[in-house]
C-alpha cells in the first residue's frame, strides 16, 4: 500500500496564493493583448491586430467576441468600399485583391464572393463589348449584335451594351425605313427636247444617260405621251416633273432601280413604307395634341394615352416629320410667374374731447335723528328745519377735460405666390365664421339645420397671363371683409352683417414692375355733447359749460404687385415655326424643287428654248 503524504504548502494559504497569483499574471497579460492589438488598429495593422483579438475571443468568448466581431465588421466594411470604388474606376486586379483580403479575414464573406464574381463577369462583358466596337468599326452589325446579344444576356442592365444596342437598331431602323440612296448619276446634267413621245421612251433615254433602271406598274399604261424641254438639268429633277406631270409615282428600291406606278389612294396604300413613331409628350395634354396633329396634316393613324402622356403616329417619313417640328412647337413648358404681393390696411383713429365735464345730477336728503337719511319719525317730520336737510354734490364736482389722441397702424401681409400661366392662385388671410341655416319641411314641419362657413378677413384671387415681349396680364380681385356686429333672430338664429371692400382690375405690368393700388377708403365720425341745458348751446360760450367729444376714423387698403417672371414664354426655334408641309393632298417637308439654272417647258405648245437644237 503506497501512501501519498501531501506537502503542507498544496493545501494551505500558500495555494491560494499562488492561485491568486497566476490569475492576476493571466489577467494583466491579457489586458496587455488588448493594448496591443488596438494600437495595431491604430497602426494600419488590421490583419495582425485581428488575429491577436481572436485568440482572445477563443480564450474568453464572453469578455471579447463582441469586441472582436465588431472590429471584423469593420475592416470588412471599409475592404469593401475600397473594393468597389476601385471597380467602378475600371481597376479589376486591384479590386480583386482587395476581396481577397476580406475572404482572409472572412472566408465565407457573401459580398466578397459576390464582388469576384462580378469582377469575373466583367472582364468576359468587357471582352465581348469591344468585340461589338470592332465589328462596328468594320460595317459588321450583325457581329456587333451578337456580340451584345451575349452580354445582354448575362447582364440585361449593362448600360452601355444596352445604348450600342439601340444606337445600331435605331440606325437600322432608320435605314429601312429610309429610301435608298440613290446613284449620283441621277445629278448628272441633261438637255432633254421632247415632243408627244411615249412615257417608255422617256423613261429609256433616262436610263441610258443615268444608268438606272425603271420597273413600271403593271396599272401603268404604255399609251401615256408626254412633252418636256429642258436644258442643263439633273436627271432626277427632268424625271420628278415627269412623273409629277402625268400622275405617278416612284419608289426607290436601291441605288440604281426605281418603281414607277400611279399616284392615287390605292397604290400608294400598296407600295408607300410606313414607319410608326412614338412621342412621349412633356408638357402638352396628349388629347389637343392630337387635334391639332389631325387638323394640320391628319395622319393615317393616331393612337393617344392620357396616362402616359404618349401619342403615337403611323405613317410615312414626311408625315412623322412634319408630326416631330408639330411636337416641338407645341408641347413646350408653361411659363410661371412669381408675384410678389404687399397687402397694407393703414388705420387712422382721432379723438379730440374738451370742455368742463359738470355733475348730471344733484342730491338732497333730510337727516333724521337716528342717523339714517330718510327715515324719519313723525315727531321728527313735524320739526324739520333748514338743518335736518343735507346736499349731496359729486367728488369732484367739475372736471376741466383737455385730450387729444391720434393712433396710426398698419397692418401687413406679404405673400410670394409662383402661378403657372393663366391659372388661378388664391390667397385667404382670415377666418371662417360658420352660418346657420334652418329649412323647414312644409308637409312634416319638421326642421333641419344646416352650417356652411363664409369667408371673412382678406382674400386675394389672381391670374396671370404672360406675353412674349415678358409682359404679364394680372387680372386680381381683392377683397377685405369684417364681421361689423351680430345679429340674432327672433328664433334664436345668429346672423352676422359683414362690411366689405372689394376692388377688381386688369393690369399689365412689365417683369419686375411694381404697381400700387389704393383708395379702398373706410371713413367713421362720431361727435357726442354733455353739458347743462340751455348754457352748453350758447353759441361762443357752450364750451365753457358742456363738455364735447369728437372722434374720427379711416382705414384703407393698398395692395403693391409686382411680378417676377420666373420660367419666359419659350420660343421654338425658325425651322419648327415655319416649314413646308407639302400639299393638299400630301404632306412634305420636302417639296419637289427644280435645279437653279435649268430651262424647262412641258406643254406641247411650248417653245423651244432659245439655245435648243433642232
């Protein structure tokens, strides 16, 4: 049997020393852990002083987790707007370092992962855009589209993919719609001499001089004869007076071959391209947009939604043409105004009261024995004498009034209101006395009351108009009304009479202008007189024995305007305000024009120009 004799000094007080000493040791080294991982924050030395703080953590969860989480989230979230700032400047490897260096810290960081997948991602968008440039560079819209259908695909809202994307429809549209550009051998000069000669005819020595051909309409007829002199003209204008003079038409398909057919509703609704375009209208009401768009050139269809305020137009090239300068002088912004409206009510109260204010009444009393004024005994009554009788005067009997007072007051609103043209701004400044109304029910008798609210104080009504030259209309109704007394019926009913002024003009002022409207005018007199009978009317002298008060009142209004053109009336520019519109039948912003300096006939019985060969 072996016996484990234990030392003296593992369980008595030199244990619980040594315990105690070893948990101050751990204690201090830990606080020195802390001090020195902050002042590796303060350092810049984020990685080290991380991996310091949770060792920590997993010695003490409950003393230090939180302190660490908090300084992880920290430097994460810092890693990550550095990140993304150095992607949005097109820095790709730098940023990816940068997310690398939050996966260090987190390995399972979302954002991080996300943002290298991104970088990813864009490096193959970035590849496959500059493909789409180059194509287009090299006339390859189809490989352009391609190329941006794969980057679209990936990322519908790239934003560049998405502008190249309809730049190139937007151009091919355009180009589709378009007529071909015809051959410059259509500008080249000719001198033409021909009298009742065939329309093939015509057409054929064109051909031959242009080289471009001509398909005609089955409708076209063989028969037509035509007559046309001309000298030192392009082709294209000799063939337009050509077919404008007989009635046809043409349709360019490519550069060198045009279709010839017959100008009426039919064949133009067969061969004629129609393109749809679609306005987004700012400022206009769609509905008498499309009113005037259907007077002025009525196109073949028109479609409008109020919610959106969109108007959409189908018809041929000239047509939306003619629509867009339409749009674009008529759906402009409206013009405001900000008028700046001083109101005043200059008050002027007088009183002037003077003279010798005497007693209204005189007393006399008998004094009894007893001591109380009037009652007497009849002992008393039989020996009254001039000493039983008592006079009673007011304290003080006279009083001399001198007093004048005058008060002047002026009683201010000042409002800044910004109207849009010929609209209505109102300003009230006052309140809202409730009226009562009783109806009674002639077969019930019963009754019912009813309480509307009348306005009362000042109230302000304008409506501006503003011109051209930046003049503007004002058309302003003023009106200050005050509740001068009640009234109560005799059933009980409270009415109110309310004294008003009012004032309604048209002006028209220049921007900045200051125009001041007075002469609402109030005036109140009063005079009152008290003084002894007979001597306060003595003319000269009533003064001196009445006492005369005299008061005076006047108010009036004036309201100072002055308006500030804020937002002018918008002038479209010379080339919406006039343009051609083609004729009556069809609308062109492209009329048909002749070569300055050419020589032309078009009748059989027109002479030949002077310089004209036989």
């Amino acid at each position: 049997m072996n016996l484990i004799r234990k030392t003296p000094w593992a369980t008595g007080p030199r244990a619980a020393a040594c315990l105690l000493s070893m948990a101050l040791l751990s204690g201090c080294a830990t606080y020195w852990d802390v001090q020195r991982a902050d002042r590796l924050l303060a350092q810049g030395q984020t990685d080290a002083a991380l991996a310091m703080l949770a060792g920590l953590a997993k010695q003490d969860p409950a003393q230090h987790r939180l302190r660490y989480l908090q300084v992880r989230d920290g430097a994460l979230r810092e890693l990550l707007s550095n990140a993304r700032q150095l992607a949005s400047r097109g820095k790709s490897a730098e940023a990816e370092e940068v997310y690398r260096a939050m996966l260090r810290i987190d390995p399972q960081n979302e954002l991080a992962l996300s943002g290298i997948d991104a970088l990813v991602r864009g490096a193959r968008e970035a590849e496959q855009l500059a493909k789409a440039i180059a194509a287009l560079k090299d006339g390859d819209t189809d490989g352009a589209l391609d190329a941006l259908h794969a980057v679209l695909s990936a990322n519908p809202g790239h934003p560049e993919a998405q502008r190249l994307q309809q730049g190139i429809e937007l151009q091919r549209n355009r180009g589709l719609a378009a007529d071909p550009v015809l051959s410059d051998a259509l500008r080249k000069p000719v001198t033409l001499e021909l009298r009742d000669v065939a329309l093939p005819t015509v057409l054929e020595i064109l051909s031959r001089t242009s080289n471009v051909n001509f398909i005609l309409d089955k409708d076209v007829k063989n028969d037509i004869r035509t007559t046309i002199f001309a000298k030192n003209t392009s082709v294209a204008d000799a063939l337009n007076l050509v077919l404008r003079t007989n009635q046809l038409a043409r349709k360019v398909l490519n550069d060198s071959t045009l279709l010839i057919y017959t100008d009426n509703e039919e064949k133009r609704r067969h061969y004629e391209e129609l393109v749809i375009r679609t306005f987004h209208l700012k400022n206009a009401d769609p509905r008498k947009m499309q009113e005037l768009v259907k007077t002025m050139i009525a196109p073949k269809s028109m479609y409008v939604d109020d919610r959106f305020k969109m108007m959409i137009v189908r018809d041929n090239l000239d047509v939306i043409a003619a629509t867009e300068r339409l749009v674009a002088a008529y759906d402009v912004a409206d013009p405001e105004v900000l008028l700046e409206v001083e109101i005043l009510e200059i008050n002027a109260n007088g009183l002037l009261n003077a003279g010798i204010q005497y007693p209204d009444r005189l007393a006399v009393g008998v004094k009894a024995s007893a001591g109380v004024p009037g009652q007497l005994t009849v002992d008393e009554l039989r020996g009254l004498n001039r000493n039983s009788f008592q006079l009673f005067l007011p304290d003080p009997l006279l009083v001399l009034n001198l007093k004048q007072t005058g008060e002047d007051s002026k009683t201010l609103a000042n409002p800044r209101i910004r109207v849009s043209n010929r609209q209505k701004a109102k300003v009230l400044i006052g309140d809202k006395v409730p009226v009562i109304t009783t109806t009674i029910n002639q077969n019930s008798s019963a009754s019912t009351e009813s309480i509307s609210y009348l306005d009362v104080g000042l109230k302000l009504e304008v409506t501006p108009e503003i011109h051209v030259n930046s003049e503007v209309t004002i058309a302003i109704d003023l009106e200050v009304s005050s509740v001068v007394k009640e009234i109560r019926s005799t059933t009980g009913l409270l009415a109110y009479q309310i004294g008003t002024r009012n004032a309604n003009t048209v002006l028209r002022l220049r921007d900045g202008e200051t125009q001041v409207l007075a002469g609402l005018i109030k005036d109140e007199q009063g005079h009152s007189s008290a003084g002894i009978p007979g001597l306060g009317e003595v003319p000269g002298v009533g003064r001196v024995f009445s006492n005369q008060t005299d008061t005076k009142g006047r108010s009036e209004i004036v309201l100072l305007i002055t308006p500030r053109i804020v937002r002018a009336m918008p002038m479209p520019s010379a080339h919406v305000l006039e343009f051609p519109s083609g004729t009556f039948d069809n609308a062109l912003v492209r009329p048909m024009r002749l070569t300055p300096g050419g020589q032309y006939g078009g009748t059989p019985a027109a002479p030949l120009p002077p310089e004209a060969g036989p």
